[in-house]
C-alpha cells in the first residue's frame, strides 16, 4: 500500500470518529424524554426527534469500527498491533449486536407511539416492553459489552504504542463502559455522558489525523 493511501485511509478514519464523537451528545440532546406510559409518552415515541435521534444513535455505531481502523492501520508494524485487531474486531461484533435493538427503538416504538396518538388510547404503549424484552434485550447489551471490552484494548494499546498521547484512549474506555449504567439516569446526565465518549473521539481523532499527515 502506498504511503499516500495509507494516510488518506487514516484522516477518512479520523473523520469517522470525529462525526461519532459529535453524534454521540445529539442522541440524547434529541431524544425525548418523558414517562413513556401515558400518552405524553405516546407524543415523544411518535416524534420526528425520536426517530432522529435514534437513526443518528445507529450511524454512530457504524463509525467507531472505522475509527478504529486507523488506529489498526496506523499501529500495523508495531508491538500493539494484536491488541488493534481484537479492538477492530471485537467492535464490528459489538456494533453488529447492538444496531437491531436501536432499529426496533427507533422504528418500532415510534410506530407503537402514532398507533396510541391514533387510538387516543395509552394501553397501546405496552407493547413497547415487548420491544425491549427478550433475546433483542440480550443480544443489545452483549453488543454493548463487546464494545466496552473494545474500547478498553484501544486505550491499552494506545497507551503502550509510543505513537499516540498516552491517555487519549481513556476517555473513550471509560465512556464506553458506562454505556449500559447510564440508561438508568435521565436526560442531563446522558447528556453528560454522551460528552465523555465525545472527548474520547475527538481526542483519538485528532491523534490519529496527526498520524496521517
């Protein structure tokens, strides 16, 4: 592979965890919050921002592999090299696990959110919990699991590369891994934590395009 590719492959990489990190605070910034057993929450399920939000939150996850495929392609030669392809290929998994259950979010509780509005009828918002329960529910946090064991093997072999500051994949650890833990707060921290993981991004984003210059 030429030098010119390979640096061009890098900063593409870099752009994609850079458009990650901003989209990762949008999703929740978005998203509308409220009871989701009423039919205020039958309004926010069936809002143009719920299905926004939620599309975004998917075309986040799609971009942190290829984020992460410049830190393997720029590590390729080095001793950390192994710990970039679990990385690489631990997150393709993770994302590939989690996109489903953002689909039947996005899709199909909006659907069950229009329905209850046409039905003036708050008992359709039961069938949400069928949405989340389950396999869907299973597979979804697996996927999340996988994603943070990824993030965590970035920030090692980030730290040892000798390439890259030496804290910059920490953020993204610990953000990834709190990803699960903060479903169970409301909107101002989500929020919060969506800036964690975008520090995360845009630090290793901003390393990485300097690797591909």
């Amino acid at each position: 592979m030429k030098n010119s590719a390979l640096s061009s492959r890098i900063r593409i990489s870099s752009t994609a965890l850079a458009i990650a990190g901003i989209l990762f605070v949008l999703y929740p910034a978005l998203r509308p919050f409220s009871d989701e057993v009423s039919l205020q929450g039958a309004a926010a399920f069936a809002s143009s921002n719920w299905l926004l939000a939620h599309i975004l939150a998917m075309v986040t996850f799609t971009l942190l592999p290829i984020g992460l495929l410049g830190l393997f392609l720029s590590l390729q030669e080095t001793v950390v090299n192994r710990l970039g392809y679990w990385a690489l290929v631990l997150a393709m998994v993770g994302v590939g696990l989690t996109l489903p259950f953002y689909g039947g979010e996005a899709y199909g509780l909006h659907a069950i959110g229009q329905e209850a509005l046409r039905q003036q009828s708050a008992d359709v918002l039961d069938i949400a919990a069928v949405v989340r329960a389950g396999t869907g529910l299973s597979i979804f946090l697996i996927g999340l699991i996988l994603l943070a064991i990824s993030a965590i093997l970035v920030a090692i072999m980030v730290g040892k590369s000798g390439k890259y500051s030496k804290w910059s994949g920490v953020p993204l650890a610990v953000g990834v891994s709190l990803y699960i833990p903060q479903f169970f707060f409301a909107q101002p921290i989500r929020v919060a934590h969506g800036i964690l993981v975008a520090i995360g991004c845009l630090w290793l984003a901003a390393d990485l395009w300097r690797q591909g210059k």
